[in-house]
C-alpha cells in the first residue's frame, strides 16, 4: 500500500469513534470534560496545551511533545499533581478506552481560579485535561492531492516578545482574523508575518519553503513545531540541504515549493500563494519526498510508541 493509500485508510477509519478524556481524576466522554467560565484559561487565555498524534497504533514522538509539554508549564509558572510518567499513562488509557488506532490526543493546563475574592495567580489551582478524538487533519487527504491554497496575512503575528510562541498556547485571535481574511481571498489557509516582514507560521503550522533545493524555515517568532523538527531530521538524515534562519517574505513568495507542517495533518504542499500558482500547480517534488519520508517515520520503533489497547 503507498504512503497516500495508507493515509487515506486511516483517514477513513477515523470516522467511527467519539472521544475519551481525563480530568479531575476521571475518564469520561469527551463531551462531559469541562472547563470552567471562571477559569483564567478562559477568562485571559491562561493556558497552555500539547497535541500529539497516534497513527495506526503508535503514538509519533510522545517524548517530544511530553518535552514541550512541560516545558510550556513550567514557563507559565504552572504545576499539576501528575509527573511525566502518569501523563504518559493518561495520554495511553485515554486511546485505549477510544479504541481508535488514528487519534488526536490533547494535553492542556489551564490557570484555574484563585479561591473566592482572591486574585493572586500564585494562590489559582491549576487544572489538567486531557483527552483523545478522532484524527483531525488541518487539510484533508484529498486536499492534500491537490495542495492548498494560502493567503499572506496582511495582519502580522502577535509579536514574540509579548506571547512567546514556544510556549504552545490558545493566543489565536491574529491567526483567527487572518483566517477570514484569506477564506474572502478564497484561500484554504493563511501564513502570518512577522513586524519585520518575516514569515511566522498560520493556524495550527509551522510554514516551509523550498529555494533552489534548500528547504527553509523561520529561526524564531514560531512554535518549535514537532511536525517543524521531524522534517529538519528528516533533511538532516536524508542529506536535504535544510535552513533555519529568517525568511523574508519576498523570498518565500518566490519560492519553488512551499509546504506547511503540524501534528494535525503532517507534511502538507501548497499550491497557490496569494493566487500565484507554484510550480506546475501540483504538490513539488521535495514537499512529496519529505511528506512520504515523514509518514514512512511513523513505521519507525525509535520515533513510535505503541499504545497498550489491552486486548
Ligand atoms: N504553530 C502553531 C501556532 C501551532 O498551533 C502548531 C500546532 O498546533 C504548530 C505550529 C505545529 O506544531 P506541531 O508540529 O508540534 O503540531
């Protein structure tokens, strides 16, 4: 079966099962997990969150989002009763009551609140929540065949040195906007600026260009994508010349190839930028090598962990 079979397989079993999440010591159904109108991951977006995905049984690079994960907590000055170990038990027996061998699999921390008629941060109990779904794709499969159609925001991306987007956070009102902005373009998609006319990322992804067979991405300004890093392996492994510095925004609307990453959909091309037509107008050569390189990683033991269903 090749890669896009595969993908589209998987694609289509995905379709039978609801989610499972974990929160104040339970499972239950995902549509009982809760967060209260009180809480400050609401009120002031005082939150941070992991995704990670498990494909045909496997978790993909659990340790890297469980990294990430706590590394985002920690920065936000969050702590939760359960260590690395129990997260990853959580994570595991939140697919497995799913059943689902394709899942999208959240972990998240919100503030909390402080007790009554307090306002000190220092006194809020934060609140893990943590649930498995479905296998959601930013671009389907199928739009995938044909490659996305993506706008250039004319909003930059809140600036880093306001919301650091390393920690992996729910700050998505530039993104959101910017959305709108590229659906009245008749875009599938928008890629955020930078103040210095850089490329950031977009909703859910981190942005790729491909200049005379380097691939490139932005150094900064952008969440550490898991998705970002397997790809700069996958370069590194694979004798990709690969760049990760500042891309000004003229060379990636000049760029032979262009492509998106994120957990929620993996390596996907785009096609048309702001209207102009990359390439022949189908997915470009290396976006295709990397993209079935990624999938094929997924087959790997070293980047995979098997979820334990039990029976
Ligand atoms: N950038 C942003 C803003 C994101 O929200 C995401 C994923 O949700 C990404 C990039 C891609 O990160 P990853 O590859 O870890 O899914």
């Amino acid at each position: 079966m090749s890669i896009d079979e595969a993908v589209r397989a998987a694609s289509a079993r995905t379709l039978i099962a609801t989610g499972v999440g974990f929160a104040d010591g339970d499972y239950k159904p995902v549509e009982q997990i809760n967060v209260s109108v009180l809480d400050y991951g609401f009120t002031r977006s005082d939150v941070t969150y992991d995704v990670v995905h498990v494909w045909d049984g496997r978790f993909f690079r659990l340790e890297h989002h469980l990294d990430r994960f706590l590394a985002s907590m920690a920065g936000l000055r969050m702590s939760i009763p359960h260590d690395r170990d129990a997260i990853r038990s959580i994570l595991m027996e939140c697919v497995r009551r799913t059943g689902l061998r394709e899942a999208y699999v959240a972990m998240l921390c919100t503030r909390g609140r402080p007790p009554a008629g307090v306002r000190d941060l220092r006194q809020c109990r934060n609140r893990f929540v943590a649930y498995a779904l479905p296998f959601i794709w930013i671009a389907s499969p199928e739009k995938q065949q044909s490659g996305l159609a993506a706008a250039i925001a004319s909003r930059p991306r809140i600036a880093p040195q306001s919301v650091d987007p390393t920690i992996k956070n729910y700050h998505w009102l530039d993104m959101e906007r910017s959305l709108f902005e590229a659906y009245d373009a008749g875009a599938d998609t928008v890629i955020l600026p930078s103040l210095d006319g850089t490329v950031t990322e977009g909703p859910g992804f981190n942005a790729f260009a491909v200049v005379n067979g380097t691939v490139v991405t932005p150094d900064s300004g952008v969440l550490e994508g898991i998705t970002r890093q397997t790809v700069i392996d996958i370069c590194g492994r694979n004798g990709i010349p690969v760049e990760v510095r500042p891309v000004p925004l003229a060379e990636f609307r000049d760029a032979d190839e262009i492509f998106l990453t994120s957990t929620a959909g993996g390596v996907m091309p785009v096609t048309r930028l702001d209207g102009r037509i990359l390439g022949n107008g189908a997915p470009g050569a290396m976006t295709m090598r990397i993209r079935d390189l990624y999938w094929t990683w997924h087959r790997e033991e070293a980047e995979t962990t098997p979820v334990d269903y039990g029976c």
